[in-house]
C-alpha cells in the first residue's frame, strides 16, 4: 500500500475516479488518506472542483464521509455542484453542525445548483437547524421559497414533509430517512455496482469495423490485429451517439457536432469549459440559456456576443436574448453585466420600454432611495409586529405621507390599505378622500377611483351585516314577548277557569239548601231568605273577577296578534333588505350620462339654492357641503370631468344627480341656458326614497 502524500497527482486523480462505490474499495483509499490534515483535505476538495474532476471528487468525498471529515462547510456545499451521484454525497453532511446552515441556504437560493439538488440543500440545513439549533427561521424561509420554485411533484412532496417537520421540532423521518443521521459504513455494498456502457442512446462506431487479419487502416502494412487493434479497442469502449467521434471528443469540443442538446444536459462547471468560438449556433443559444440559469452571466453574455457576430446566420440574431439577459443580471444585481448587455441592445428596439429600463437601474445603484419606504412596508405587512410601531407605519399613514409629492404613490399605497383591511370603515373613509385629493393633484377625475367601490362594497356588507344582527335581535325579543304573553294568557285563562268553577259551586250549595228547607219535616210554609251578606260579596266578587279576566284575556289576543304581525314584519323586511340596497344600486346605475351642450349653444346659468339644499350643507361636513359646491360650479361652467358624473334621473324630469364622494348624492334642476338649481343634498341611501317623493 502506498502512503500518503500532499501532492493531488494526476495517477491519485484517476485512481479516484475509477473507484466504484464499494465498501472494500472505499476503505482501502479510507486507510490511505485517513491521517490527511483536514486543511489539506479542503484544498483537494476545492482544486478537485475547480478542475471540473466529478467522478474523482464525488469519490473523494464519500472517501471523507467515511472517515469521519467535518470539512469547512462553504467548501462542502460549492463542490456539491460539481459531484455526479448527489444521493452519495450526502453521507458527508452527517459530519457537519449549525455552521453550514448559512451557505447551505445561500447556495439553495442561487441558480447555480440544479433544482433537486437545492431541494436537498433545504432538507440539509433543516435536518442540521433542529439537531444543533440554528436559524430555524431561517431556514422556514427557504423552503416556502423552495415549495414556490419546485415543479416536480416528487420535490414538492419533500419539502412539505420537510416544513411539517420543521414546524413539529422533532426529527421524525416519514417518507424520507433522516439524511444527516445515514452512516455511509452502513450504507455501502460489498460488490461493485454493474457499470453503465450507455445512458440509453444507440451508440456509433467511432472507428470503421475492420477484419483482424486485413491490412491495418493506418497504411502501416500491418495486420490490423498486430497494429491498430489494440488502440481502437480503447476508442470503442469510447463510443458516443455520433459515429466517428468519442465521449472524450464531445466532452472536450461538443462543437463538432451542432447538437444543442449537449449543451442543455450541463452541470455548471462544464459550461465554464466551453469556448464560445467552437460552438455552432443553436449550442451557442443553448450554452447561454443554461449560463444564465446558473446565474453565470459573464459566460452567457460571451456566447451572446459570439452569436451575434456570426455572419453566416440561416437566421437572423433576436436581440431580445441581450434584454432577457439585462433584465436577469438587474434583478440578480449583476450592474457590469446588465451594462454591457444593454449597450449591445440597439436604441430604436421596440419591444422594450427605456424608462422602465432606467427605472431599473437607478434602483440598483441606488438601492438606498426605496430601501426606507420598503422597510416601512414590510413592518405594515406583519402581523406580529408591535401594534404602537404597527400603527405608526401602517400602510394608511404611508398613503398619508406621499400624498402632496408623490400623489400616484398615495393612490396605490390607499388601494393597498383598503385591502389589506376592509373592514376599517372609518379609516377608509379618510383613504377614500386622500385618493381624491391625490386625483386632483393628478389632473384626474377626483371622483370614480376604484377605491371608491371597495370602500363603499365593505361598508355596505357593514351595514348589511350589522342591520341582519340587528333584525335578529328584534326578532329574538319579539319571540320573546310573544312567549311570555302566551304563558300569561295562560294564566289568565286558568284564573278565570277558576273563578268560574268557584262562582257555580257557590249558586250550587245556594240551589241545595234551598230544596233541605223545602223539604222539612213539618211541611208548613217556609220562605228561603237567599244567601247571606257575606256569600252576596264573594259572589259578586267572582263576577267581577270573571269579567275583569275576559277583558285581559281580550287585550293579550290583541297583543299576541300584534306581535305576530311585527315578527312577520322583521322577518319579511330583513329579507327585503339586501333586495333593495340592489335594486337602489340598479337603478342609480342605469341612469344616464347628461349630454353637455356643444360650444356654441353654452350659456353660463348663475346657480340657484333651494333651502332644503342650504339648510343640507349647514348639516353636512365641511367636505361634503364644499364638494357640492365646487361641483355645481363645475355644472355651471361646463367643466368637463364635472360633467361625467352628471347623470339624468330618468323617473324625474329636468332632475340631475351628481355624486359628493361615495355617500352623498347631488340633486339639480337644470334648464339647459335657462336655470340651474341645487335641490338638496341627500344622503346615497336616501336617494330612491327622495325620488319617489317628487315623482307623486
């Protein structure tokens, strides 16, 4: 057996790459590299990446899991993306701790790794975060970012099971084992496994098929098995999909054959290796596809420019790959790259917008003008913050904030309050004013933003909702009532049951002493006196009583039907309810647009007031009154915005409504060149009722 030395030669190299995964063979390199300095080990690790050398270093690394190597962790995950079997190179991680959290959950955001492979990265570090404790937060991150980018259903149903056992804080394997917990020694087969000749493609004859016994096709005069044989044997066990040429060949120049699909099945590190000036085309298209899938953007922006300066195109070069590629290197914050490709895109491109574009890259060299208002948003978007700090950044005061410089920025900031919490009725409200206001500023219409209509939806389901409990309320009391005045008229029925039982026993024992003194012994002539003074009083009593009785029992029928009829009015009225907040709404919808009059038949009409309408404004908030105002000048001067929400009431005639924000409505007469009056100013729900007031 041979000792160890320092030096990574070219003999160890290959002798490491032709180590199959075998327990006998991996413990014999085990017994020679075991007493390495773990420096040394990191180096070989990362010259053997560096050198693109996959079957060697996939090898060496499962050499180093099974002596026990906690390597440095940055080092560990970079070289994973040059490894061929990554199911064997997680024996590895079962050697590392907390530290290798950070550079596993980098890496597993980049581009760079392939996706099952960033998949792994997730579960690693999860593993790791709840063996030794670290960011599990973190590491949470990364997996909802992982579940969002993984279209493989097989991924996806790992990083589920992945999450349930981060969020349990037990490592509990379920459909897959725990990886960082899998001893390779356990692990590792006695025999070799069967070699791969082919990954399933028709192989070709790299060299022509010739006799042994015929001359050899060098020209040597040879027999062809004293002469060439040997050496063709080694070409055929060579062999790739194209006849003629080797794997070896492809590997080190895929351009002799103009096939893109080499180039798709690259690992990172392969595409490194390629020199742009031999590809063809198509390969050059597919290289910089896949470089800039790993986030290489200075290797995909070289085949880019190669492509571009071929004359000899069958088509012509689509400069939008020089777009696709700026606008990938901005949001990767690769500014050189993104740079140069946009110097490459010709200025008179159409199918690009130069402001968005400059938009882009002042944010990226400038990141710190956003980087406040971001903070502020995000604090606004979290739940679990501080209510003080919450109410202080909250995305109601932002629209506040940006209202008077940055009136659009408002407008999208109250739209975002507004849907964030619907239910805040009085501080949309405000929202819905500050949306207005920032129209203005705008030169838009104040009035018909969409807010409008989120605003005014939530409020009215308030109502709706609130008027509901509020029936039901009503209808409990009511069913209540009627309950209690049955149980009373039971009562009253009762007692006058047994008033009348006592009155007839009465006129019975009266009847019977009557009929003794008639009957008597002597039989001489005997007059009955009747009942006494005191039986006249109980007796009258009873009367009295009975007649008091029927005239209750009388009142709580009255009363009971009377309930009825109110339950029945609450009930019917509470279904009503929502049918007729729509039909306001329909009808108010369907009425007109007015028709403002041409230029030339303008006459400006000085406005008139109704006291129904002065005395509205003296009722009605400052705002609301001043709207009214400004849009019936608005009206009289033929403003145009003013005059969109001028709509003909159609039940009424010469009858205008403008609508004052979203509760308020508007109503004027109007004489075309002759008059111009403010009727009233109405609340929206008083509307329907309005008009058919003046319709009679």
């Amino acid at each position: 057996m041979s000792r160890f030395t320092e030096e990574l030669t070219p003999q160890l190299i290959k002798r490491l790459a032709d180590t199959p995964f075998c327990r006998p063979r991996i413990a014999e390199l085990a017994q020679l590299l075991g007493a390495m300095p773990l420096e040394t080990a990191n180096q070989w690790v990362r010259e053997l990446a560096e050198a693109g050398e996959d079957q060697a270093l996939t090898r060496l690394l499962n050499v180093f899991a099974y002596c026990g190597f906690k390597l440095e962790p940055g080092v560990l995950v970079q070289s994973c993306l040059v490894t061929t079997e990554i199911s064997s190179v997680s024996y590895i991680f079962a050697h590392q701790d907390a530290r290798a959290i950070p550079h596993l959950c980098q890496m597993a955001r980049s581009e760079e790794p392939p996706g099952q492979l960033r998949i792994l990265y997730g579960r690693y570090a999860t593993e790791l975060a709840l063996r030794y404790g670290g960011d599990q937060d973190k590491v949470r991150r990364l997996l909802q970012y992982l579940s969002g980018v993984s279209y493989l259903e097989e991924a996806k149903i790992l990083v589920y099971e992945t999450l349930v056992m981060l969020d349990s804080g037990e490592l509990k394997p379920a459909l897959v084992p725990i990886l960082t917990a899998q001893d390779i020694k356990d692990h590792l087969p006695e025999r070799p496994p069967p070699k791969v000749i082919s990954g399933g493609g028709t192989l070709r004859r790299p060299v022509a098929k010739v006799g042994r016994n015929d001359p050899c096709h060098c020209g040597s005069g040879k027999k062809y098995k004293r002469c060439c044989a040997s050496k063709d044997g080694e070409l055929l066990a060579d062999a790739s999909e194209y006849a003629g040429i080797t794997q070896t060949q492809l590997l080190e120049n895929p351009g002799i054959v103009d096939d893109p699909h080499l180039i798709r099945g690259m690992r990172a590190y392969e595409i490194k290796k390629l020199d742009p000036a031999t590809l063809g085309f198509s390969q050059l298209i597919a290289a910089f596809r896949s470089a800039m899938g790993f986030g290489m953007f200075e290797i995909a922006l070289a085949m880019l420019v190669e492509c571009s300066q071929r004359g000899d195109l069958e088509y012509e070069f689509d400069q939008g790959h020089f777009v696709d590629l700026m606008e990938r290197a901005l949001n990767l914050g690769n500014m050189e790259v993104a740079e140069r490709a946009r110097k490459l895109i010709p200025t008179d491109y159409e199918l690009i917008d130069w402001d968005e574009v400059e938009m882009q890259f002042e944010l990226n060299r400038n990141p710190g003008v956003l980087a406040t208002l971001e903070r502020h948003c995000g604090t606004a978007l979290d739940s679990d913050a501080d209510i003080d700090f919450l109410l202080e950044r909250s995305l109601c005061n932002l629209s506040h904030i940006l209202r008077h410089k940055f009136p659009a920025l408002g407008i999208v900031f109250a739209r975002a309050a507004v849907m964030q919490s619907p239910e805040s009725i009085m501080d949309n409200e405000h929202l819905v004013e500050i949306t207005q206001e920032c129209r203005s500023e705008l030169g838009l219409e104040p009035w018909g933003d969409p807010i409008e209509q989120l605003v005014f939806s939530e409020e009215r389901e308030f109502y709706q909702r609130k008027q509901k409990s509020k029936n039901a309320a009503v209808e409990n009391d009511l069913r209540r009532e009627l309950a209690a005045a049955r149980e009373q008229a039971k009562l009253s029925s009762a007692k006058l049951t047994d008033a009348a039982a006592e009155l007839q026993k009465m006129k019975k024992e009266l009847a019977a002493k009557e009929s003794d003194k008639k009957e008597s012994g002597d039989k001489q002539l005997v007059t009955f006196e009747g009942p006494s003074p005191e039986q006249r009083a109980t007796m009258e009593r009873l009367r009295r009583q009975i007649d008091n009785l029927k005239v209750e029992i009388s009142n709580q029928q009255e009363q009971r039907q009377k309930l009825r009829q109110q339950l029945e009015r609450a009930q019917n009225s509470s279904g009503r309810g929502q049918e007729s907040v729509s039909q306001a709404e329909k009808s108010e919808d369907s009425d007109e647009q007015a028709e403002m009059p041409s230029k030339s038949e303008r006459r400006v009409v000085v406005p008139e007031y109704k006291e129904s309408f002065k005395s509205a404004c003296s009722n009605m908030p400052a705002a609301v009154a001043g709207a009214a105002l400004k849009a019936l000048s608005g009206i009289a001067a033929y403003d145009a915005a003013t005059w969109k929400n001028f709509r003909a009431i159609k039940q009424l005639t010469n009858i205008y409504r403008i609508r004052i924000g979203i509760h308020y409505r508007l109503l004027i007469l109007w004489l075309p060149g002759e008059r111009l009056c403010a009727l009233d100013l109405i609340p929206r729900q008083d509307l329907e009722s309005w008009i058919k007031r003046h319709a009679m």
